[in-house]
C-alpha cells in the first residue's frame, strides 16, 4: 500500500482514497511502515519551530502542553473545546 490521503472517519471505520479499512487495520499498516531513523531526515526542525505548534490547556491534571489545531482560519479560531479528563468522568452515553 503506498501513502494515501485520509478523507474521512467514520466511527470504526477509516477511508482513505477510495480504501476502507478498521483501524486496527490502518494501526498495523502504520506500524509496519517502520521507524524513521532521526538522522535520516534532511532538515530537522528546530525547537523554536516545534513549540510554535504546541499550546497550554488546563485539565484536572493541572497545565498540559499538547499540539494545537491544527486548521487555522483568518477570522474563527480554532481550539479544542473539552479539556482532556479522567477515565470515567463522563457516562459512557452514546
């Protein structure tokens, strides 16, 4: 299987370019693309350019850095509306 683009997520479901497969699937196809040997990419990025990706959210774990959003509009900005919790704060209600 070569690189494909991911449309879209569909509960247990995952289509990418015309393929349908189980996550578990795509998760077995990812791994067995092997790892990237760090010294094999061409240019780095650097830390500076690494944390102008990250943020800061609040969580009943206290501050969390994590990657921001990753779509950026010019007039609505983007963020992740729940904060991330404990197992079993919510109900499992679907």
């Amino acid at each position: 299987m070569e690189l494909v683009q991911l449309l879209y997520v569909d509960q247990k479901k995952v289509v990418v370019t015309g393929y349908v497969c189980h996550f578990v699937e795509l998760a077995m196809w990812v791994q067995d693309l092997g790892r990237v040997n760090q010294s094999d990419i061409p240019n780095p990025i650097s830390q500076e350019e690494r944390e102008s990706f990250m943020m800061e959210s609040d969580s009943p774990y206290g501050k969390l850095k994590h990657v921001a959003p990753v779509a950026k509009y010019s007039d609505t900005p983007s963020y992740y509306e729940k904060p991330v919790v404990p197992l079993g704060a919510h109900k499992p209600v679907w």
